[in-house]
C-alpha cells in the first residue's frame, strides 16, 4: 500500500539538504578566522549554527520513514547494499577528483576509519543503521510508551554527560549500549519516537520555535566566547553530540510531525517534490563545487554577508542540475540493462 506524501518531512528534507550546503560554505568563512573581518566572522558562525540542525534532521527524517515499515529482511539487505554501492561509487569519483583536480591522494588503510571525502561519513553512519534495521523496527513497534519516554530520557542524559566529558578533554571508553553509543542512532530512532508515539506529550509550536532558536543562541554565543578566548575557531559547540543541537533539532521535528500540516499551495509540492527526489545526489556531489569555488573563485575575498548566501545557492543549484543529469543517465543506463535481460530471458 502507498503511503500518503508527507509534505511537513519533503521540507524539512529540502530545507536540511540546502542547510548542510550552506555549512559546508560557512565553515570555509568560519575556518578563516582572522583572515575575514570580524562582522563577517560573526554572521558566518550565526549561519553555521542555525543549520547545524540539518544533519540531525536527516537522521530523524530516515527513522520517521523507514522504522514503521514492515519488517523484511531482504529489504533491509537490498538497502543497505545499495548504499555500499553508492558509498564505493561516491568514494571512487572522490578519488580521482582529488587526484586529478585537487593533487591529493589518499592512503587506503584509513578507508575504515576517515572517508575519502569527510562528508560520506553520513553513509558510513547510516549504512550500520541499514544493516540493523529490522531489529530496530522489532524492538520500537513492540516497545511501550513508558519504556520510549525512558529511552528519551536516557539518550538526552547521556549525551549530555558524554558531551561535558569530552570538552574537559576526557573520554568514555566504555559507553552505554543504544542509549550512550551512537548520537546519530539516537537521531534515527527519535524520528520515530517523536512522530508515532509520546502522544500525550503537547508542545504548542510557538515553544518548539522559541526553544530551537534559543538551543542555538547558546550555542553560537558559546562558540563565539570560546574562539575569543582561544584566538582561533572553534568548532567544540558545533558538534552533532551537543545535547543543545540535539533538543533544537528535535523540536524543529516535533512541530512537524506533530503540529499539522504546513500551509503549503500545490505549485510549492511539486516543487518540494522535485527537490526532495534530488536531495540525496545532491548532497553527495555539492563538495565537487564548493572545491571549484574554493580554488577558483577565492571566496573569502569576499564579505560572508554577500558570499554565504550567493555561494549556496549557487552550489546548490549546481548541484541540483547535475542530479538532473545524473539521474537521467542512470535512468537510460537501467533501461539498457533491463533490455538486455530482457533478451536474454527471451
């Protein structure tokens, strides 16, 4: 049975994937402290802040869809099969960009442990929670309300303490299993947790903006004081493990999923539609453009003001026409493949 469109989710998945882009351009502006002007500065660690939700975003947007499936096995095999596809095929083309264009090898030995290009550690991480997917889905369908509302609070808790520990330069070697291994499992079955259960937890939406806005002004203040005080950036509060970053993201995913529809015409869904289909490709071939405008267009010459939003939108516009492009050849290519099955079964 095909399950109804969910526009709240196709939103927040355009509006991550056009978030993590906008990282991405302002950790070049941010990582250039000193370099830019402190105005500049200022408005690029703001930006970095806000959208430092996306990434927890798609992990709950991934548990929301895929933990009320029914469970299959084989499904959950072919998934996370194809995404060791993708992560081989992504690390190959990654690897010849940077030795062709960017002269810069990479040592192999470290494959399991640092990604060709960092940011396909997203299909590291998500590719284990593929593997383990149907025991997820057992565990939280036949899992009560009180033992989620105990999961939520655990995982809150101790990603706080894990969180305060590591910036006192310490580390828990021996971490607590589900709820104190993985912030980003967390994510993906908070996705879940959020949107299909706790249903006599009610937060007006006026709350869940307010708290979300005020979990990331904490958070860009801290990370101002603290590169101040360092004389250099620092990125410690940027980290998807901040229990703020965490309460933000998941209130920004609480409202909706659970605070009604957005108002949003039919001209605005297809659009949305349109791009959510092209977000995954897009967040995988947007580092190829921002290394071009990196070492072409030298961007830190320009004020952060004009050149963080110019710059995203440019790369993701970019990007959204190669996966246009993209899409289509390996449409043709399936077709092609398809035909001479086809044939040969004839």
């Amino acid at each position: 049975m095909k399950r109804e469109k969910n526009y709240n989710m196709e939103f927040l998945r355009v509006l991550a994937c056009v978030m993590v882009v906008c990282i991405h351009v302002t950790n070049y502006y941010s990582r250039g402290y000193g370099e830019i002007s402190h105005a500049s500065y200022i408005f690029s660690i703001i930006v970095n802040g806000v959208c430092r939700l996306a990434v927890p975003l798609f992990f709950m947007i991934s548990g929301f869809l895929l933990l009320p499936e029914v469970l299959l096995i084989k499904k959950s095999i072919k998934r996370a099969w194809n995404t060791l596809c993708v992560l081989v095929l992504w690390s190959g083309i990654y690897y010849v960009w940077n030795l062709v264009y960017r002269e810069k090898g990479y040592d192999f030995s470290l494959i399991f442990e640092e990604p060709v290009k960092k940011h396909l550690w997203f299909l590291y991480a998500i590719l284990g929670m593929y593997v383990a997917l149907p025991f997820l889905q057992c565990m939280l369908k036949n899992m009560p309300d009180l033992l989620m509302r105990y999961f939520v609070i655990l995982w809150f808790g101790f990603m706080a303490l894990d969180y305060v520990i590591a910036l006192s330069d310490m580390e828990i070697t021996y971490e607590i299993p589900l709820v104190g291994s993985s912030c980003y499992l967390g994510y993906f079955m908070m996705g879940y947790i959020i949107s299909h259960t706790l249903k006599k937890v009610v937060i007006p939406r006026w709350v869940c903006f307010l708290g979300a806005l005020l979990c990331v002004a904490i958070v860009i203040g801290a990370t101002y004081l603290r590169t101040m005080e360092a004389g250099e950036h620092n990125e410690d509060f940027f980290e998807y493990r901040n229990v703020l970053i965490a309460v933000a993201s998941c209130l920004i995913f609480y409202d909706a999923s659970k605070n009604g529809k957005y108002m949003l015409k039919e001209r605005m869904k297809k659009v949305l539609s349109f791009l959510a289909k092209h977000s995954f490709t897009i967040y995988l071939c947007h580092i190829l453009f921002l290394d071009i405008v990196k070492l072409e267009l030298h961007p830190r010459e320009m004020s952060a003001f004009i050149g963080i939003p110019l710059y995203t939108v440019g790369i993701f516009a970019t990007s959204l026409l190669f996966s246009v492009i993209w899409d289509r050849i390996c449409g043709s290519l399936r077709s092609v493949v398809n035909k001479k099955k086809e044939g040969k079964i004839a």
